[in-house]
C-alpha cells in the first residue's frame, strides 16, 4: 500500500510540475494603429508614445483588410515599414 502512495504522490507532482511549465509559456497577437500584428512569446513594455493593442493567441481579426500580419524576431514594434527595437 506504501507503494501506491509513493507512485500516486509522484504522479501529481509529475502532473503539477507540467501544469506550471505550461503557464509559463504565453504568446501574444501585437498589433498597431496602422493595423500591423505579429506574434510575441514575452511581455515587453512598449515607449509610450506607441500604440499598441495586444491580444490573447487565439485571437482573430474579424476585417481581414484592416489588418495584416508582419512576423519579427526580438523585441520591437513595427512602425510604418520599418521595425523599430528598443
């Protein structure tokens, strides 16, 4: 019976463990006023004179000529044609 506990007790500490690991991980849809989005796995505190609006994932734009998608690695924002770093 002791043996069952232990593999019981390893089971939801193996199973909590991976719940953690998963909320740990968040991406984002980032989009600007001009109606460029893209992804982002990390929050970042935008300057404040960027305006920005960022959603959850799963979220999907319902006026497909307002908004695009311009994918970027690293942390920035677009504006205009340019990705601007900071």
């Amino acid at each position: 019976m002791n043996r069952i506990r232990t593999i019981a007790l390893a089971a939801v500490i193996a199973g909590g463990g991976l719940a953690v690991s998963a909320v740990g991980a968040s991406a984002a849809v980032v989009c600007n006023a001009d109606g460029d989005c893209w992804h982002t796995t990390a929050e970042y505190k935008y300057p404040p004179a960027v305006t920005l609006q960022i959603h959850p994932h799963d979220w999907k734009w319902g006026d497909h000529d307002k908004f695009r998608w311009r994918e970027h690695d690293g942390r920035g924002y677009w504006h205009g044609d340019r990705w601007e770093e900071f």
